[in-house]
C-alpha cells in the first residue's frame, strides 16, 4: 500500500462534529496554545550540527534587543524579504536587481556582505564599534 493510499484511509477514518467550533492548536503544544519557548525548542532540535546549535544558542545569548536578535537570525538564515526571497515565494516584484547595483539580484547575503555600496557603511560603523573610549586627562 503507498503512501497515498494510506493518507487517504486515515483522513477517511476522521469523523467531524458538526457541533464543535473549528479552532487552531498548536501541535507542539499539548495544550494546543502556541508559544515563542515552544517554538525556540523546535527549531533548535531541528539543527542539523552541533556546530550550528552551538552557533545557535550561542547567538540567543547575546545581551541585545530581541527585535536586532531576531533581525540577526533571520539575516544569517536568509529569511529576510529581499527580493529573491520574494521572488522564490511566487511574489511578483519588477525586478530582483539590487537598487544600488543593478547588476546584482537583491539577496541578504549581497546587501549585507558584497554590496559595494553598503559594505562602506558597515566598514565605518565597525570602525564606530573598535574604537576605544577616549578619556579626557583627569577622568578616571
């Protein structure tokens, strides 16, 4: 018996009741109320390598706020909206070129990493980050 066919016998095997309310359950849940911690646990268990869990939790522990928290994980795991993230989603879009140069397709890792137009500005805010704190004479 293939796959199919036994998918089918079990959704046959489903009787309905009418009476009830349809509502959402989150499966992850054994109270069926989905939760971010539940969530966390799901796709961390769903990491592949240690050296990505590592990488993982090592990145959820990093004194910042949640919002540039999850910013970061969705840049490092391509999820961002740029434009061939659009695109592969059936999204319709003009273009997939990159708005500073139009000869690149728009992803993450260009716009944040190649971008010839971008990559000057995180060279200057690095330099920002690596700069000691300079002390007026007499500060302590």
């Amino acid at each position: 018996m293939g796959i199919a066919s036994i998918f089918i016998d079990q959704i046959a095997a489903i009787s309905l009741n009418v009476n009830l309310k349809d509502t959402w359950v989150w499966g992850a849940e054994s109270n069926g109320i989905f939760s971010t911690k539940s969530t966390y646990n799901i796709i961390k268990a769903k990491q592949s390598s240690e050296a990505q869990c590592l990488g993982f939790q090592q990145l959820w522990d990093i004194k910042i706020p949640p919002k540039a928290l999850s910013f970061v994980w969705r840049l490092l795991w391509d999820r961002l909206p740029t434009k061939d993230n659009l695109s592969r989603r059936q999204v319709e879009i003009d273009n997939d070129l990159c708005p500073f140069y139009q000869s690149q397709p728009e992803s993450a890792s260009h716009l944040f990493f190649t971008c010839g137009k971008v990559l000057p500005l995180w060279w200057e805010f690095n330099s920002w980050v690596s700069q000691p704190t300079l002390q007026r004479e007499g500060d302590a």
